[in-house]
C-alpha cells in the first residue's frame, strides 16, 4: 500500500497535498479503465487530465480544515472511553480529494448543459470529445458524440469519488503482498453525510434547469438553487464530512455547517459578479458568459425586480439581452443596467453580511486559535476572490 501524505502543516498546502492522492488514484484507476478498452481508457485519461489542470481545492481545503476543528476539539475534550476516535489526516486528504471528483462531475455536466465551450481556458470536455471525433472521421454528429461520451465522463467520475471516499481503488484489490488491503470503512456519519451531499448537489443542478425552462428568474428561486448546488457540497459540507471525521460533537458539526452556509452562499454571489464582470483570463471563462447562456443567477433576479420596480422598460430591456449570444455593445448594456438599478451594489452588500455572520461564528467556535486565524483568512479569500 502507498504510504500516506505528509500530514499539511496549514491550509495553504493543502491543495498540493490532495493534488498527490488525486494522482495516487488515477495511478490505478486509469490503468483499470484501459482494461476495459483503450478507448475507455483514453476517456479516463482526459478525465484524470481535466481535474489535474487546474481549480482552487476550495472543497479538500474546507473538509481538511473541518477535521483540523475537529481534532482541535477532541484534544481538548476529556478522554472518555466511549469516545468518538479521530481518523487519521490521510482520510481528510482522501475525503478532500473525492470532493474534486465530485467537484469535476458537476463542473462536466455544467459546461454541457451551459453550452460552454471552455472552462480554466481550456476546451471543455465534451468540445474535446467532440473534437476527437471529427479527427477520427467517425460516423454521426460529433457534436451530439461530444455530448454523449462528456456525459458519460462525468459519471465516471462520480463513480471515482466514491471509490476514492470509501478508499476503494479499481483493480488493486489486494495489497502489494497479495493480501487484503489496509481499508477502514467511513463512520456511518460520514457516510451519511457524504449519501447527503450528492443528492444535494444534484437536486440543486435541477432546480437549476428546472428554473430556467420555467421561466422563473426570481431571486429567490436562484438562492434556493444555491443552498443546494454550491452552498451545501462548497463548504458546509466539506467542513461537516472533515468535523466528522475527526469525532467532533453534534455541537461543533452544527456551527460549522452553519458557517459553511453562509460561506457558501457568499462565494456563489460571487461568482455569479464574476460570471459577468470577471476577468476572463482569471476566471478561464469568457466574460460575460453567464448572461450569454441566460443563467437564472441571484444577481439577475435582483436586478429584474430592481428595474420593474423602478422602470419595467429597463427590465425588459434586460430580459432581451440574456440566453443569447452579445456583442460588445449589447454586453456593456446588460452589464450597464445591472449596475445601474443597484443590484451589483445589493450583491456586494449582501456578501460581505454573510461573511460578517460567517466569522461572527467562527469568532466563537470552540476550536483552535491557530486553525480559527487560518479559516478567517480563507474565509475573506472566498467571499472576494476574483477568479
């Protein structure tokens, strides 16, 4: 068996740490795939190679930093016999790394019901697909090819997370000895947690079609879109799965969830104001983008109910401009207006209360000063990021 990561000495090395058990994984579970077929095989690859390009660890970081509370807590506490045992930092860092599976299924499957044609700069998957296709001069549409074989990458790997989550590695059975590898089955709460998310996460990505076929482009259907598809699998989540892998009390789990929401909520603002004011070489996105695909964000429902308030015209103005591709004009307009009728302002205000909430809670949580310091930091890191 591989020996385990360096326990992160902080936060900042976390990704790094996580990046190592992505690889260790798709060490073998690349190999596993290719025995199926060297096509399957190449659609493993890409896979491997899409969540390797890049991304912020944004959930690995929350989930470590929950079993870091975690343990902070279990030290401090009497040991009773019957207490709860804290798992070791290498289930963190695999639980973190699962996320990015997780994390990489939902960012696939996004991009093709988005229509996006790149993501982190790069094609997205289904593009990349589509684009294999055309070179094999294979029959059909490739576009439609494209579609399929992304969807189906997607589910691959959120099939890997949960080999990863439950420290099952496809094709390696045994142990370099041919005995039975070294496995501990997650706590039942864990598990329980972890079943919770991935439902979350994809009942929030169909609220999230579901609204935009719909019609309702209310700021209130969009918040209920994040609480599920970006708030809850973000941070409050990772932050519960790490608390409660390291033994924390029903107590502590409850704040830190609590946190972990209005982060979430937060850093989804966000990136809706990045999705239309973003840099696009930060973001890897064209700027813009979420307005071109008609996306049904926080930040639109605000500004559509600011403008009919104030001036129905200004609101149907905007409604012309969204689910279609603009030109630059067009894109200065949209971006004018939402400005103009106080919505970016309301979204920025907004943020900053939930972060104020956020690290009024954390202010007195009964963790660690050195892990408190360190989630602050993240914690403003999150909510004004601009990529």
């Amino acid at each position: 068996m591989t020996s385990a990561s360096p326990t992160p000495t902080s936060l900042d090395a976390v990704p790094a740490a996580v990046e190592t058990e992505l690889r260790r994984f798709f060490d073998v579970a690349v190999p596993a795939a290719a025995e199926i077929a060297p096509v399957v095989g190449t659609a493993a690859e890409l896979v491997r190679d899409f969540v390797l390009q890049g991304g912020k660890r944004i959930r690995p970081v929350f989930a470590f930093a929950g079993w870091r509370c975690g343990m902070t807590e279990s030290a401090r506490a009497d040991a009773a016999p019957d207490s709860p045992v804290g798992r070791e930092a290498s289930d963190a860092l695999r639980v973190g790394a699962a996320l990015e599976l997780v994390q990489a299924c939902a960012l696939i499957h996004d991009d093709i019901i988005d229509h996006s044609d790149t993501r982190r700069g790069n094609p997205t998957l289904h593009r990349v697909f589509q684009s294999r296709h055309v070179e094999a001069d294979w029959a059909g549409d490739a576009a439609e090819h494209g579609v399929a074989a992304a969807i189906l990458a997607g589910d691959l790997a959120l099939a890997w997370a949960d080999d990863l989550v439950h420290d099952h590695r496809p094709g390696v059975p045994t142990d370099s000895t041919g005995g039975v590898r070294d496995h501990r089955a997650l706590p039942p709460a864990v598990g329980a947690t972890w079943a919770a998310m991935r439902t979350e996460v994809l009942g929030g990505q169909f609220l999230d079609i579901v609204n935009e076929a719909s019609g309702d482009d209310s700021a209130a259907a969009a918040y209920r879109v994040m609480e599920f598809k970006t708030a809850a699998y973000t941070v409050a989540r990772p932050l519960e799965l790490g608390a409660r892998l390291a033994g924390a009390s029903e107590d502590l789990v409850g704040t830190l969830r609590s946190i972990g929401h209005d982060l979430g909520i937060a850093f989804q603002l966000r990136d809706d104001l990045l999705g239309v004011f973003g840099d696009p070489v930060r973001t890897g996105k064209p700027s813009g983008d979420d307005l071109v695909s008609g996306k049904r964000t926080a930040l639109l429902g605000t500004a559509l109910r600011r403008a009919d308030d104030s001036d129905p015209a200004v609101g149907q103005r905007l409604r012309d401009l969204i689910g279609r591709p603009l030109d630059d004009a067009e894109l200065t307009s949209a971006r004018g207006i939402l400005v103009e009728v106080g919505a970016v302002a309301e979204m920025e205000t907004a943020i900053d209360d939930l972060l104020g909430k956020a690290l009024d809670a954390l202010s007195s949580a009964d963790i660690g000063d050195d892990i408190r310091a360190e989630l602050t930091a993240v914690a403003h890191r999150t909510a004004h990021r601009e990529a």
